[in-house]
C-alpha cells in the first residue's frame, strides 16, 4: 500500500505545513483577523461580513477548521465561530521555529 507522501516528513514539518497552507488565501486570513477582532466567538453568517459568496467563505472556514486553527459551534440553527488560541499560540510557536532554523541573514544572495 502506497505511504502518503507528507508521512515521510517530521511531525513538526507536517503540521507547520497544514498551518501555513491554511494561511495561504487571502480570504483565510481575512477571516481569521475579522474573528480575532471580535475578541470572543462570532454567531452568524460571516459571509455578510466579506465580499465573498456564502460557498466559498464555507470553503475558506472548511480549511481553517481542518487546520484547528478555528471551531465551529452549531447552536440552534446558527453557528458560533470561534478561533482557538491554544492552536494558534502552537501555529506561532512551530512557524517562528521553523523561521528561526533557516538562519538567513538579509540580505540574501545567491552567487
């Protein structure tokens, strides 16, 4: 059976990874600083909040979920947005490392 590819990798790779691409769409990290900016869980549709249709903004919030980075809630027939800081505080925590190991001083030159 054939081994995913990404299992071949450290964890820590692995999971920074998800993270940064759950980061990597402008819509995903609009969501994130709008629910950040509420400074508690947002019950709603986010979608009246961005200029984007309701399906793709359930795309977008499909893919910070999948990355822990959000939780959703559904109470009655609403859904409360949440943010969850202790994954966030990892996502930082794994993301600077990672920078940090590269040890690149700038500028950068490629000779």
């Amino acid at each position: 059976m054939p081994q995913a590819k990404t299992e071949l990798f450290e964890t820590d790779l692995q999971t920074t990874s998800l993270f940064l691409k759950a980061l990597s769409h402008p819509a995903r990290l609009m969501i994130l600083k709008f629910l950040a900016d509420c400074k508690s869980c947002y019950t709603g549709d986010i979608s009246s909040e961005l200029p984007l249709s309701r399906s793709t903004v359930n795309q977008h919030l499909a893919e910070l979920s999948k990355a822990g980075l959000i939780r959703g809630h559904i109470a009655g027939n609403k859904t409360n947005y949440c943010i969850d800081t202790d994954r966030i505080a990892e996502m930082k925590s794994l993301v600077t490392g990672f920078m940090d190991e590269l040890d690149i001083t700038i500028p950068f030159e490629c000779k």
